[in-house]
C-alpha cells in the first residue's frame, strides 16, 4: 500500500510539473502597470496542423448539430460529453491557446475521441457512462450555457447495475497557468493523479480554469457534483473535499462554507485568506479602500473558522513550504474557538506531500469516510458575512442586520425538547428538520429561547418533519408565517456585483445612441472587456443580446447586464426610474451627491425592477481585472453593489476608471447614508 501511494504521488509531482500547475511570480507580480497575460499567448501552430484540426473541427461540430436536432431527453442530457471536445480544440485554436507543440498531437486525439462518441450517441450507445477507470464527462452550465467539463477516477468495484452507493472525494487541482480545456481533458484521461482510495469515486473538477474555485470556479464545483450525483450512485454522506497548493485554497473555502455537506476536509498548502498571504507570500503591499476591505470577508476562511465543527478537517503542509502560512493562520483562528486543528507536517519538505503524510493523511480520511458526516447535530455554531452563504445543517439565516460584518448562531438541542438559540447580526432565520429528522416531541409545540426571550414554535408534523421561521421585530423575537417583507437582501439576491455571474446571466447590449460620447465609447470597451475576459478567466462563451431582443424568458430566467445609459440602452431605460440612483442625461443622483453625466458612468447591481427575483446589473462583467489574474488570493470582489466612475481615467489592469464613489445598498437594497 505504501509503494502505491509513494508511486502515485510521483506521477502527481511530475504532473505538476507538466502542466506548469505552480504558483504565482512573487514581487515581479506586484506591478499593476506591468501585467503579464493570464493565460501567455500560445505558440503558432502550422498552417499543415491548422486545416486538419479545422477538418475535424467541422466534421465533429456537423454531428453535434445532428444530435442537437434529436428531441429525445437522454441524447440531449449525453451531449456535453461530445461538446467538450469541440469546444476544447476549437478554442485552443481560436484563441491561440497551443503552449507546445505536443498539444497539438493531443487535440487531434480529443477530436478523435469526440467523433467516437458521437457517432456512439447517434446509435442510442453512451459506453463511457459505464465505465470504469478513467472517465471524462461534462455538463451544461447554468451560467452561460457552455458544456464544461469534468474528470473522474470511477472505482473498478462499480457497476451500474449495483445498490451500493459509493464514498466520492472532489480533488481540486493546483494553479496551471497553461491548464487548457485541451490539457485539462487530456491528463483527466490519462493520469490518476494524487487519489485513488479503494472503493471510491475522485471527482477532478476543471473549475473554468485557475481561479482558486472561486466565483464561476465555484459554481462549476457544485454543478460538477450534481451531475456526478445524478449519473452515478454517490452516497450523499461520504462525500470530501480535497486539494493542494491552489487546490488546497479551494478546499479550505468549500470546507468553511459548505461545512454541512462533507465527511471531511483535506487541504494542503495554498492560502485561506487574502490580506496576510500577500504581505508575507507575495510581500505586496496592500492599501484596499474601505469596502475591498469587507469584500475580503466573501472568501477569507479565518473569518468563518468555527464552522470547521461541522466539517472534520484534516491539514496538511510541507515543513519547509511557504505556503504553511494558511494552514497555519486557520490554526489560528480555530484555536480562538476552543477548536484544535489537526495539522499533519511533512518533515524537511518544501511544496509537496511527503510520502508518509500522505499514508497518514489517507488512513484518518478512510476512518472519517466509515463514519460519513453528521446529519442532524444537536449542537450548530454557524457564522458568515453574507447570505450567499446561509446554512448549516439546520440553521437558515434569511436576513441579516448588514452584509459584510459578522453574523454568528449559536444553536442547541435542549434537554427538554426545545431548542436554545443566541444571535449577532441576524434578523430572520429558519429552523427546519426535514421529514423522518425532527428530533423534537409530536405532541407540544416546541419551546425556543432566543437571546434570552422564550418564543413558542408549532409543533413538529406527524412525517417528523418541522419548521420555524423567526424574525427579528425591534429587540423582540417572534414566529413569522410569512415569507415576503417586502424588497430586501436574501439569499442568492444580496450583491455584490460579482453574485450576478454566479448564476445565469446575458449581457444586454444597446441599440440606440446618446449625446454622451464618452460614456458610450466607455461602455463600449468595457462591454468587450467583460466579454473577452470572461472566456479567458471563466472559459465560457458570454450570451450576448441586443436591447430590442429580450425575452420574458429572459427576464424571468436571467440576470440582465445591461451596456450603456438609459439614453442609448431601452431595457434600462424601461426600469431607470425605479433604481435607487437617478442617471439622466446631465447627470447621475446618488442621494445628494451629483455627478456630471458627461465624465461619469454607472455601475450597479439591483433587483431587476422587471422581475425583482432576478438581478440587474449596470456596465460591469465580474470586478477583479487583469493584476488579480497573477495571484489568486487576489481574486476577490473590488466592487461593491453600486459605483460612479470618473471616466478621464481610462480603464486599468485593477479598475474600470477612477472609482469616485461606491457603497453598498441597504438590507432593503436602498442608498445608506455616506460613509465617513
């Protein structure tokens, strides 16, 4: 056993190398007006390899188009797993995106492979959905549309014929700057990689390329999962999270925010915060504006340690290895709530897994594994910042006091079939357990002491199922019934501007024109920015649609991100007067501020006026720009939920302009008062 995972994580190190999977350049990075390209631009390919690769683009996309025609819902479900070849090959080679020529060999193969299963699918046959070994699948994403792909390590115990379900670990992968669809499809075919554990299905999710799972990455992670969950029998209580370097981040942050859904957590190396590990990684020198500050909350794990009670996390660094400052810094923050990390050390080791850590690492996860995750624990510690991230186990929180500062529950089962709850920063929540989990008495209603105050909840169903909706009135308690109040920031509606592209999403361009030259040519270019830079940052392909074209399925089904000013963009001039800032054609009203509409523009994120379920969104594709490409902690918002731009400062490698003004709206998606 010790040979094979010592043989295993050979092939892992060497792949690593490979792929150019390392990390970012350090201090020749921390020059914002010297920004190298993420991804570098490719080699050229041959004029001889370009017409075979064109031939066999066009033969593949013809039976795609094929098999798009068929209505029948199992042909449809199957087709990402064709599309990702095409879309593989057919961007590398449209976006010079060939780093050698070896992948040019490589992308012939996938074409090969594409065809195959095509043809396969044509037939009514799938083969590969039953597999075993080495699997690449893909799905189509609810975000842009675009089938993304995914690898597996399918164990050879399973069939599909079997009642077993089986344990899945998700394995993220480290930073590769050169990480193509091409290259990504072609290791998950051909390298098992760093996990192989008995029995047990690896989930090698691509993340939309190397953005530390963060934002789309993030996204892809969870719509990966469901389609593994729907093809293939995972058991819904064995499922981890795992990874290193860059993988290692992701897990960290899966781990703390999703902390109810894994057995375990295994991170190794990467970072678990944003403002320490530059400073002492990148040794950047940091001067964030006031709400950059906050945004850091979104994705900095020390911030949301306790929630490891529910995750049981198993960390892992090199001794030697900088990048021990995250899991050193989530020590740190654990131990501030009486939790001790464990944290297995490879001796002498820089960046990598020592071969005994790993043989220790393995043995703790099959016992967690055996074990599989808690269902319904009698004791919650929850905390977050945001309502993107709202539950654990059986604890909602469905409105705070306000985003971005510390919300915090603290619930127990009681002795006497009641519940005892304390609260910071929360003004509703939901307490449920479904049917066959209600731990509480048929017979009574249920007895809650909330912040000192008794409230008494209804009584459980007769299905053991309950549920409590509490909200907060003044300094008082009580159950609610309903669940409208009105506009107010909830769960999946809460900003900021980066929430609307972890969703479906189009982009609205606009038809007519404005007396504002400047402010069209600026939303001109930052609407190509955010086309561009989605594809190359997120690897999908941005719906674009005219003003005059949107649909009431679109508005009911997408974000809008509506281009221009209310003069030049229809749609927005349809909802303009029922924004909380006025943008006429002399200038822009935020409260008793005003700007000059000649030198300014605006951006923002809204309930869509339309279809208030739904955002809408001013001028901006997601806020970090091309200096937050060369180091993934940066990653994180730069925009709140609104800005005016001065647009006499030209768009740069961090902002869109010079930002003059910026906040976030209220709990009820209204204008604050200034902050000093």
């Amino acid at each position: 056993m010790r040979e094979q995972i010592v043989t295993r994580l050979s092939i892992a190190i060497a792949f690593f190398t490979a792929t150019g999977i390392a990390c970012a350049d350090g201090p020749r990075d921390n020059i914002p007006e010297n920004v190298r390209p993420v991804p570098r631009v490719g080699i050229e390919v041959s004029t001889e390899d370009q017409a075979v690769l064109k031939v066999g683009l066009k033969a593949l996309q013809a039976q795609i188009k094929t098999l798009q025609s068929r209505r029948d819902a199992r042909t449809q479900s199957l087709l990402p797993d064709v599309e990702i070849y095409y879309r593989a090959v057919h961007d590398a080679l449209a976006y010079r995106e060939f780093f050698s020529p070896r992948e040019v060999g490589k992308a012939k193969a996938l074409l090969g492979i594409g065809q195959q299963r095509a043809n396969l699918l044509a037939e009514g046959k799938a083969p590969w959905t039953e597999e075993t070994g080495l699997v690449v699948r893909g799905y189509r994403s609810k975000l842009d549309g675009t089938a993304q792909p995914y690898g597996l390590v399918v164990p050879k115990s399973y069939t599909t014929s079997g009642k077993s379900r089986f344990r899945c670990d998700i394995w993220f992968h480290g930073r590769g700057e050169t990480l193509s669809e091409v290259n990504f499809i072609d290791s998950r075919a051909k390298q098992v990689g760093r996990l192989s554990p008995r029995d047990t299905i690896v989930l090698h999710p691509y993340g939309r390329y190397s953005n530390a799972f963060k934002f789309a990455g993030e996204v892809d992670v969870l719509e990966a999962l469901q389609s593994v969950q729907q093809n293939y029998r995972v058991d819904d209580d064995r499922i981890a999270v795992r990874g290193f370097s860059m993988g290692g981040a992701a897990c960290w942050q899966f781990a703390v925010h999703y902390a109810d859904r894994w057995y375990a957590a295994n991170p190794g190396a990467g970072f678990s915060e944003t403002p320490e590990f530059l400073k002492f990684f990148q040794k950047e020198t940091l001067n964030p504006t006031w709400y950059e500050r906050k945004l850091w909350h979104m994705y900095d794990c020390t911030d949301y340690a306790v929630n490891l009670l529910h995750c049981p996390t198993v960390a892992y660094s090199g001794e030697l290895d900088t990048q021990k400052q995250a899991a050193d810094i989530m020590e740190t923050a654990l131990a501030k709530e009486r939790i001790d990390m464990l944290h297995i050390i490879g001796p002498g080791t820089k960046h990598a897994i020592h071969p005994d850590s790993a043989v220790e690492i393995d043995r703790r996860m099959q016992s967690l594994a055996e074990v599989g995750r808690e269902r319904t624990p009698r004791v919650v510690r929850f905390t977050t910042y945001t309502l993107k991230y709202n539950r654990m186990h059986w604890v909602q929180l469905d409105a705070l006091g306000e985003h971005w500062k510390k919300a915090r529950v603290d619930a127990s089962l009681t002795g006497r079939g009641g519940i005892s709850l304390r609260t910071e920063n929360v003004d509703a929540l939901t307490l449920s357990f479904p049917a066959g989990r209600s731990p509480l008495g048929l017979q009574r209603p249920v007895p809650i002491l909330i912040d000192g105050a008794t409230v008494t909840g209804p009584r459980p169903k007769s299905d053991r199922s309950w549920e409590c909706r509490l909200v907060r009135d003044g300094e008082t308690w009580k159950v609610s019934t309903s669940q409208s109040e009105g506009l107010r920031k909830q769960h999946n509606l809460q900003g900021p501007i980066d929430d609307a592209f972890m969703d479906s999403f189009v982009f609205v361009s606009p038809t007519g024109t404005t007396n504002n030259a400047n402010a069209q040519k600026w939303s001109a270019g930052e609407l190509e920015h955010a086309r561009v830079h989605w594809r190359k940052q997120f690897r999908g392909d941005a719906r674009i649609k005219k003003d005059t074209e949107i649909t009431d399925v679109d508005i009911a089904s997408s974000n809008l991100v509506l281009w221009g000013d209310p003069r030049s963009n229809k749609l927005l001039a349809r909802i303009a007067d029922r924004l909380p800032i006025q943008w006429n054609e002399k200038e822009i009203v935020v409260g008793k501020k005003r700007y000059s509409a000649e030198n300014h523009a605006l951006i923002l994120i809204y309930p869509n006026p339309l279809n208030p379920s739904r955002y809408v969104v001013l001028n901006s594709g997601f806020t970090y720009r091309e200096f937050a490409y060369l180091n993934n902690a940066r990653q994180v918002p730069m925009l709140p939920d609104w800005a005016v731009v001065d647009l006499r400062t030209p768009p740069g490698s961090q902002y869109p302009g010079k930002i003059v003004d910026a906040d976030f709206f209220g709990e009820k998606w209204q204008l604050r008062a200034p902050q000093k």
